[in-house]
C-alpha cells in the first residue's frame, strides 16, 4: 500500500460484511478528494471512489449495507 495513502487516510474503517462478501478496508484519502476499497489480503486497492469532497471519517449503517 501508498504510504501517502495511509498518511492521508484520517478515518480507516474494515467492514467484515456479510457472510457472503468478502471483507474490505475503506480508507478516507483527505486531500486527495477521494475513498479506497482495499482488499485485507492482497494489501491492494480494489477499487477508488472519487470526487469525494475532503473525506476525513466514515460511518457505517447498523445494518451493514451502506458506508
């Protein structure tokens, strides 16, 4: 993983999911107006979620289903 990466990330949360889905680290990437998807395992990230204003914390539902 980018070091500049985990500096930026304020907020890193890991959600387990449900049994069915595999578990994801979502990283809020600050400055960088941006979210990471990153998979535990391959240490890499899996997907980016741009044009998020300045991210700095991360808020899952009770019920798992949305971040």
């Amino acid at each position: 993983m980018n070091p500049k990466v985990t500096a930026l990330g304020v907020a890193v949360l890991f959600i387990a999911g449900t049994a069915m889905a595999d578990p994801v680290i979502y990283v809020a990437a600050g400055s960088a107006n941006k979210v990471l998807a990153i998979d535990p395992v391959s240490n890499k990230v899996v997907k980016e979620f741009d044009g998020v204003e300045n991210p700095h914390a991360l808020v899952v539902t009770p019920d798992g289903e949305y971040v």
